[in-house]
C-alpha cells in the first residue's frame, strides 16, 4: 500500500490504472469506511481512500480543530482491507491558494437548494464545502466509481446530484451504515461520548425506528409523528435538531403517494460534564 500526499505523486502512481475506485474519508477509520473499501474492491481493480479533513466544511464554531486525527492507525487499518494507495493530502496541497490561515477558495460547488435543509439549515456551507472538496478530488483520484456512506443520506444525495449536473464519469456506489450492537450508527463522531452518553445514544435511532414502524403500519400523519419524536427525545435530555420523513428519491418532505421514504434525525447529546455532541441517523423505509 502506497501513502501519498501530493497530487503530482497521485497522478503518477494511478497513470495507466485500469479501474479506479476511490472512498473518500476525513480518517478516524471504523468498520463502517472499511465496509466502504470493501465495496470499492468489488467494483475496480485499484483502491484509493482518501484521508483529508477538509477545512472547507466545517462552521466557525465547529470540531474542526479537535477532529480527531488518526492517520497511522488509519493506515493500518485501510492496509489489512486490502487498499491500494491512501492519498493524504496537506491544506495547502488541496487548496492551492492556502496562506496558511485563508484557503481563499474563490471558486466553489454550490449546491441544490436541498443543501440548506436538514443538516444545511443548521451547517450554512457545509454541503458546498463537501461538494467542493469531493469535485476537486475526483479531479486528483478521477476514479471510475466512488463509493459514500448511507448515513450521510443527504451529503450522497446532493453528490449524486452533482455527478449528473456536472456530466461527470462515475459511478456512485451506496454503502449500508454500519450499526454498534446497540444500533447507534458508526460515525467518526462517537469517539467524542463518554460511556454514559454511548448507553443513550441509539436512543435517536430507537426513535427513527418508531417512525418507521408507525409508518409501515399505514400511519401517514408526517408531521405529527415527526413532532412526537421530537419531544420524545428532547424529554430524554437531547437537543433534537430535527427529525424529518421524506421522499427517499427527491428528499423533499413525504408526500402520502410516496412509497419509498426515509426517516431522518439529528440531534444533540449532552450531559452536564461532557458538553454536545451532534449525531445523525437515518432509516429508509417503503410504504
Ligand atoms: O463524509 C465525509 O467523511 C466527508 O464529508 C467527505 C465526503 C470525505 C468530504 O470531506
């Protein structure tokens, strides 16, 4: 397995490559990145994963700083999967215009208006600095397939949609999200809960899985099942940034003709010790 930090070495080690699949990732690696290396190996003959903590999509007020990053154990990890090169980029390698402060990206994706919705409504900027960092490594990698995770169900649907509006030549591949025993959805974000929180945290899942089962049972009233997941869960203790039934297709709110929906939360633990964490999770469902 090959590391490699510069876009010059990248083109380099993938000239002349058959197939390339490529996983991007901001590192911090858990079960649910190596399923996604695993699917990309199904479908090319040369894995890339990228390790990049992007700048771009994160507020001002966000865990950019404390990111964890971890890329020697990340290495371990993507070599036993089986990867081929890990392209680790520095800022200043991906945003050629870096004064070590600014990345002064004076041009970048934006994206549909779906982007100011959901986790956009409360992370102004955050799918365009996604959808910026990913155009600009499909230009470095320019993989043949790539490979997202479902549990940022919106962050794959607004890259779906910038591969069909850029007329771009790759196939997007879904990966299922990989749960704890418990059912809480792997995320980077989970290494931030102490014991007390993890025990609590599927309770967010418990309650999109409430919806979905209300759901299959016929019940179409969107708004008041959304609602009461929301108190719910805001009784328990978390601050619900939102929970929402929409179109699996369009993500657009649920329409009752719709039969093929997914239930998606956000929300906020907290204890008084440990401070906020925000978690995500999503369910698709047919009707
Ligand atoms: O899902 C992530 O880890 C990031 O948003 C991505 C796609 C690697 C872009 O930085």
């Amino acid at each position: 397995m090959q590391i490699i930090h510069t876009v010059t070495e990248l083109r380099a080690a993938l000239n002349n490559q058959a197939s390339i699949g490529f996983v991007p990732t901001m590192g911090n690696l858990h079960a649910g990145h190596i399923h996604l290396v695993e699917l990309a190996k199904q479908h090319a003959t040369i894995v890339v994963v990228s390790i990049f903590v992007n700048p771009l999509q994160f507020g001002a007020n966000e865990d950019l700083a404390s990111y964890p990053r971890t890329l020697e154990a990340d290495c371990e990890k993507l070599k036993l999967a089986g990867t081929d090169i890990v392209f680790a980029p520095t800022v200043a390698e991906m945003y050629v215009d870096f004064d070590g402060k600014n990345l002064n990206q004076s041009m970048t994706i934006t994206p549909p208006p779906i982007a100011n919705e959901l986790c956009g409504a409360s992370r102004p900027g955050h799918f365009a600095g996604v959808a910026t960092v990913v155009m600009k490594l499909f230009n470095m990698v320019q993989p043949n397939v790539a490979v997202f995770g479902k549990k940022d169900f919106q962050q794959l649907f607004i890259i779906k949609e910038m591969v069909k509006q850029f007329n771009l030549p790759i196939e997007i591949i879904a990966g299922e999200t990989m749960r704890e025993a418990s059912d809480l959805a792997m995320s980077s974000r989970n290494g931030y809960l102490t014991d007390a929180q993890r025990a609590s945290a599927s309770q967010l899942n418990s309650a999109l899985q409430g919806i979905v089962n209300q759901l299959k049972s016929g019940n179409k009233d969107f708004l008041s099942l959304e609602s009461s997941a929301a108190d719910h869960l805001n009784k328990a203790g978390w601050e619900v940034d939102y929970i929402s039934i929409r179109s699996a297709l369009t993500l657009q709110p649920a329409q009752t003709q719709d039969s093929h929906l997914v239930v998606l939360g956000a929300a906020k633990i907290s204890n008084n010790q440990a401070g906020k964490t925000r978690l995500i999770d999503n369910i698709e469902v047919n009707v």
